[in-house]
C-alpha cells in the first residue's frame, strides 16, 4: 500500500478536473530513511520548498513485530512528552501483504548516531560537541528513560540511533513500543557496544533477553561516553564473541578523554553491581548539578523547567488527546474504505491546523482555508470527503457546541459539493 501525505492541501493538488489524488512527483516523494530491527523509516518529502521539506516519518513494521505491553496506551492515550517522540497515528495491516504502520514526527536533525557521525567528519580536533548541546541531550534523554521507566516500560534498545534530535537539537526516545514474536534465539536484535554485561552474559547461558530499567542505565552511560568523546564505544574491537567476554569480564571504554565532571556519572552507569546504578531520575539531577557547576548557558536551564510543567500540561493536553483520537476513528474509517488518501488528507488537517482548527471554523460558511473547505477541494472523491466531514463533526465533541446544529452543516457541505460539482461540469 502506498499513502501520499500532502503539507499544503489545496496548492499541491493536480487540477480538479483531472479528478486524481495527490501523485505529483515534483511535489511529493517517499523516501526510505532506516531500516531498523523492527521497521523500515520512509520520509514523506515535500521538495518543493526546500527550507521545510518534511511533514511526516512512517514506520512499515516487519512481520512477527508487537506492541510491548502498556506501550500502545502509553504512545496514544497519554499526554505529549517533550522528551518522547511524537506518534501520530497507527494502521493495522488489512491484508496478508500489507504492513502495519506508524505514523510520527519527522525529526529533522536525524538520529543522534547520524548527527555525531556528520560532527565528527567536521570537528577539530579536541572540539567535539558545544557543552550545551552535551548537556541538553544527556538531559532529555535521562527525563525520557525516567518517565518510561516510571510507567513500567523498559526501553530495552538504547542506543543512538533510536534517539531523535529536533531542529533545536532536542533529544526524543522512540523505537522503545515493539518486541518481535517469536524470535529466534539465535538472532541479535542489538548493538553490542551498548548492550549491558548482565544481558551478554544471559545470551551466553542461553536465556532470553530481558531488559530491566537499569540495562537501559548502562546503555546511556555508553551513550553520554560517545557524545562527550565522539567516539563509538569499543570501536577498536572487530570480533562480536571477543567484544562480548571483555564486557562480561568488566571491560569498559577507557574515560581518559572524557571530561572529568562527567566520569563519576558515567562510571555508575557502568557499575556491574546493577543495583548500585542511578536511577534515570537520579541522572537527571546529576546533569543539572553539572550545569549548575560549569554555569551553563540559560538555554539549558529553560529547557530543564519545560519539564516541570508537564503535569499542569498534560490536563489541557489530555483533553487534544482525546479530540484527536475522535479524528483518528474516522481516519481508521476512511482506509478501511481504501481511501487511504482521503485517511491521510484529513489526519495533515489534524497535524497542520489541529483539533480546534475545525472546531473554531464557521459551520455555515467555511472560511477559504478552512479544513473542511480545504478537505473537499482536495479529495477526488466528493461525496466520500463530505460523508466523512459530517463524521468528523458528528463523531467528536464538536456535536456538543452550543449552537451546533447537524443538518444544517450537512446541508451546507451538500451545498459545497453542488457549487463544486457545477464547477467541474463547466
């Protein structure tokens, strides 16, 4: 299955009377951006313009890959975490071909394994990363991992490539909600040089991987090695069975380059005694402190109290959450009719002008931008695009605006639709 996911609804559609949905190559393309463990990553690229050329990133999940428990709840039902990417929505395949998908954020500094690969290749010598970016990245990621670990899920995937970096160089988890079915024993779904001894020597005994909280501990304290130093922990070791007894026999990277305010943290994050590892809240705090001492820049300080309001957030936000998950019903709707398009029509509407976007319009004369205007002229399927207006209002808490009245908005989406039909007639 192919799904197109336009930015800018009306301008980047072929003329109406050519009666296709959005397929202009010199407006949209798809491109293949990972392949992980559990999914393949496709970028949907607007290249028109290209100081802004992302909208969204999908995931095509593999065969035999599940949602962990409490993770789908958790992505969809709880209020946006700034340190945890953003999920939009999920589609389960509906045929034995197909693939489930999940839509997110497109994060537009990559991963953090592709952002320190790029700074490297530039860097001096002994200039590695700006403190400050250090600081707020080893940061989010420690709040990230603490509100994981405090809803009783374990990452179990750490690593530099499953950490996401906003335009402003914000971290953000992902990769953390799918555990393969079935797997072979034999299989290695990790990255050794991040993997802790505990669970290393579990595969040499021949048990399953489980990872706890604190394993996600020691693959940050690889992590914050590799920002500080720019270096790929064991870089130098070649062979994964030799790499793997030198952890279990307590190896670890040398801290000699690393700066020496950071090597107590990182050197507890290593502990093998696993309960004498800091918690992901303890890291936190210890990050802070360090900031504190080395009288970092008020960036990172403001980027710090954001999370402080994420409770007094959440309760507003709750209740988006809620309205959005109204739109996605109908979306789910809308692909189930093979308009998958149309799906993805109205859930840009949702990202680009939001919930309230369509709550706030006027019912009996939308306005030329509007969503609902906007999701009739693109549509190539009018009556489909106006019964699925009417769901929209119909299905969310906009049927309880004083003042609300059903038919007449149906009538005047029938009204649209007939000046629109007359149009194309001409």
């Amino acid at each position: 299955m192919t799904i197109y996911i336009v930015k800018k609804f009306v301008q980047k559609f072929p003329d109406p009377k050519m009666n296709k949905p959005a397929r202009n190559d010199q407006m949209i393309k798809i491109v293949i951006i990972g392949e992980g463990i559990y999914a393949n990553t496709f970028a949907i690229l607007d290249y028109s313009n290209l100081h802004d050329p992302c909208f969204f990133a999908m995931k095509e999940l593999k065969p035999n890959v599940v949602w962990k428990e409490n993770c789908q709840q958790l992505v969809f039902q709880k209020s946006y975490h700034p340190a945890i990417a953003r999920y939009v929505s999920y589609f389960d395949a509906r045929e034995p071909d197909e693939s489930p998908l999940l839509i997110s954020d497109f994060y537009s500094r990559g991963s953090l394994h592709d952002y320190i690969r790029l700074y490297r290749q530039k860097a001096k010598e002994f200039t590695f990363l700006q403190i400050e970016h250090i600081l707020s990245i080893a940061y989010g990621i420690a709040k990230g991992l603490d509100y994981l670990h405090s809803n009783k899920i374990v990452h179990g995937n750490l690593k530099p490539s499953n950490i996401l970096l906003d335009s402003s160089l914000k971290p953000h988890l992902s990769d953390f909600m799918f555990v393969k079915q079935n797997a072979d024993k034999n299989e290695i779904n990790f990255v050794i040089n991040y993997t802790s001894p505990e669970l290393l020597k579990g595969m040499t005994e021949k048990k399953p991987l489980n990872p706890t909280p604190k394993s996600d501990i020691y693959s940050f304290g690889m992590i914050l090695y590799e920002l500080l130093t720019g270096q790929v922990p064991f870089v130098e070791f070649n062979s994964f069975e030799l790499l793997r007894d030198r952890i279990i026999n307590g190896h670890r990277p040398s801290t000699d380059s690393v700066f020496f305010r950071f090597v107590p943290l990182i050197m507890s994050c290593w502990n093998e005694n696993i309960d004498s590892r800091p918690t992901a809240l303890q890291l936190a705090t210890n990050i802070h402190d360090i900031a504190k001492t080395m009288k970092a820049q008020p960036s990172f300080f403001t980027y710090a109290k954001s999370f402080l309001q994420i409770d007094k957030k959440s309760e507003s936000k709750q209740t988006d959450r809620k309205q959005v998950d109204g739109v996605s019903t109908v979306v789910m709707k809308a692909a189930e009719l093979n308009e998958s398009h149309l799906a993805m029509y109205i859930l840009g509407i949702v990202q680009l002008y939001g919930v309230k976007g369509v709550k706030n319009e006027p019912l009996a004369n939308p306005e030329p931008n509007s969503a609902i205007k906007l999701l009739l002229v693109a549509s190539d399927s009018f009556v489909l695009a106006m019964n699925v207006c009417c769901e929209l209002y119909n299905d969310n808490v906009f049927s309880k605006i004083d003042g609300f009245d059903f038919e007449e908005m149906k009538k005047t989406l029938e009204n649209l639709n007939t000046r629109k039909s007359k149009h194309l007639a001409i």
